[in-house]
C-alpha cells in the first residue's frame, strides 16, 4: 500500500513537472523575423532637400545622389556626405516631371523619362535624343547605350499611329543616331493598340510597366513593376531566364467605395508595387528591391544567385512610404526613398553576406538551355 502510494505521488509530481513545461514553453513566443539594418547615410540637414531624388552608380562604384528638380548630380563622398552638385546644362525648357534618371555605366551619361519622353545628357550637357512614338516605362543601359522598356501607349494620338504595322516594342536601344527595336510584344499589334483610347488604360500601365538595366556581361535584365516577374532576355531579345513568384500575378488593393464626386468613366489605379528597383551587385549576383506584402508593407532585398538558380531574401527594418531606388557602390547597396528628406541608406556588402538568407517560397525559375547557351557566347 505504502509503495503504491509513493508511485501515485512520484507520477503526480512527474505530470505537474510536465504540464509546468508545458505552459512555460507554450508561453515562449516563436522568434522574431530577422531584419537587417540598413545605415543612414547623407542623413544630415545639409545633404537634404524637399523634392524627390534618386541614386545611382557607375560602373566602378562611384555613388551618385540625382536632384530633378534642379538637375542636380551629387557625389557621395567617402565620408558618407555629399560633395559639391554638378548642375547638367538642358536645353530648352526644364522638364515637368522627372519619373526616373539613370547613369551609364561610364558615368558620363544621364538618361532621363520625363514628361512623355525622355532626355539625354553627356558629360554634363544635353543631347538631342528623337522622340519615342510610345510611352517609355523603365529606362537603362544596354552596355552604354540607353534602352527604354514601353508601355503599349502611344505617346500621340496622332492619325499617323493607326498605319503602324507589326508588333509593338518591348525594348528600345538608341545607337547614337536612331531608336531600334529590341523586343517586341508578341501579342498586340502595333495598329490595334495605337488606334485605342489610352485614356484610363490602366491595365496597360499594371500588366506591362517594367523596369530596365544590364549587367556587367551586356545581358538585358526587365522586372516588372507591378507583378513580381523578372527576365534574362539573350542577344535576341528572347527570354533566356524567367523568375516569377506568386505566380506573376498583378498585385491589386481591393477596390474602394464607390466616390461620387469622381468623373464619369473615372478608374482608380489599383496595382501595387511588386518590384521597385533592381541592380547588379559586385560580386554579380542581382539584386532586387522588393515589396514584401504589398502596399504599405515593409521592404526586402531579393538576391538572384546565377550559380544556385535560387532567389533568396532579406527582410529590411524600412518601410515603404512610396518609390524606392537602388545603386551598388564600392562597399554596399544604396538605397533612396522618393522623397529626399525621407531618407538614404547603405546595405554594406559585409553585412549582406552575413544576412540571414532566406528561400523566396513560391518562387518558380525556368531557363531556356538553348537560349541560355546561345547568350552565352555573345557577351
């Protein structure tokens, strides 16, 4: 009797011990998502303005801090402060709207999407540059030569644009003299398009707004803006390697009440941003500055690592209050909010190797071997 009731009281001791464990462990919250910190750089009043800007870099790591409103081109000193402006010298009147500026490898180039074009400045100075007859979206470097991804929208609503024939450009090269066409969109005819009302085409701008660059082998790279969906196109202009997540879809805000003192026939733009910017890193892996989930969401940087085939991802500590752009100078990865006085950071490449790197899930990477092969051998 006496040693059943020792088994009794050793099991209830062992069961409390248990259920003791057991809530105490319960209670201990799952560890939190791991953000990396990003540096304030150039953060000081002096460095700042009211207006937007963007940073870029050359090819050799040289950073570089873009006024639009004055035209202004800021070197980021090693300090981490910005030199003296460099004002580029226009002709004719200022544009109204600066969408985008990029830097040519070189760093003697600046090629700008205002307005309903875009503007060109070498060494400082503008350049005539012909017109496009549709609406640039992403503009870059194609080695040094500027190429603009199109929006299927004519820029004119012109007669002339109903005798167009063909396709419409997906990607278009300035070779110093003339426009070529790239890439084309293989669904949608260059007439049927040109004779539609873009008026309130926003599906236009959601399913096909994409940025634009090359890397340092001379491939073309397009990432969409609004679906995470980003091409490798090969020498001609073919996609050679596709990353898609979340399927490719267009990413949407569900749609809002009805306003009654909208205009008639009046469409809110509902996409969100999927991707805002991307870059070749130094040590050529691409990186990808990506809305985690959605609008009003935090930041991530994305990394594609050609020799894995794998996507992986960072969570940052940043917000995303709006547009975003990215640069890869000599020792990390710039970023710069839309807004100047919002902000400027450094990722240093150090602190990029040691992140905790995750897998993008649902991500899908297809490449086309013969494609691939055939870009391959013309750098």
């Amino acid at each position: 009797m006496k040693s059943q009731l020792m088994l009794a009281r050793r099991f209830a001791r062992w069961l409390v011990a248990l259920c003791t464990f057991g809530i105490a462990a319960g209670a201990v919250a799952p560890p939190a998502e791991r953000r990396l910190v990003a540096e304030p750089v150039a953060s000081g009043e002096a460095d700042s303005w009211d207006g937007s800007q963007f940073v870029r870099a050359d090819r050799i790591g040289n950073v570089f801090f873009f006024r639009p409103e004055t035209l202004d081109v800021y070197p980021l000193a090693r300090s981490g402060k910005l030199q003296e402006a460099q004002r580029l010298e226009r002709v004719g009147a200022a544009p109204q709207i600066v969408r985008d500026a990029v830097l040519s490898p070189g760093g003697d180039v600046w090629f700008l999407s205002v307005d309903l074009g875009v503007r060109r400045f070498v060494n400082g100075k503008e350049k005539p540059i012909p017109a496009l007859d549709w609406r640039p979206s992403g503009i870059g470097f194609h080695r040094d030569q500027p190429v603009v991804s199109i929006v299927p929208l004519p820029v004119s609503d012109d007669l002339v644009f109903r005798e167009r024939k063909g396709q419409v450009p997906r990607l278009m090269e300035f070779d110093g003299d003339r426009w070529n066409v790239e890439a084309e969109y293989s669904d949608l005819s260059a007439a049927e398009e040109a004779e539609a009302n873009p008026r309130g085409r926003n599906d236009a701008v959601a399913q096909h707004a994409a940025f634009v660059t090359s890397d340092s082998s001379g491939r073309l790279w397009v990432a969409r803006q609004y679906a995470y969906v980003v091409e490798q196109l090969g020498s001609s202009g073919q996609t050679r390697l596709r990353i898609a997540v979340d399927g490719g879809k267009v990413r949407e805000t569900k749609p809002a009440a009805p306003d009654p003192k909208r205009p008639a026939g009046f469409q809110a733009f509902r996409a969100e941003a999927a991707i805002l910017d991307l870059t070749e890193g130094r040590d050529h892996k691409m990186y990808f500055l990506a809305a985690a989930g959605g609008a009003g969401s935090g930041l991530a940087i994305d990394r594609y690592d050609p020799v894995l085939t794998r996507l992986e991802r960072v969570p940052l500590t940043l917000s995303q209050p709006g547009r975003f752009t990215i640069a890869a100078g000599r020792d990390g990865l710039y970023l710069a909010a839309w807004n100047a006085r919002a902000g400027r950071w450094k990722l240093s490449w150090d602190a990029l190797d040691e992140a905790p790197w995750k897998e993008v899930p649902s991500t899908d990477i297809a490449a086309d071997e013969t494609k691939a092969a055939a870009s391959a051998s013309t750098p």
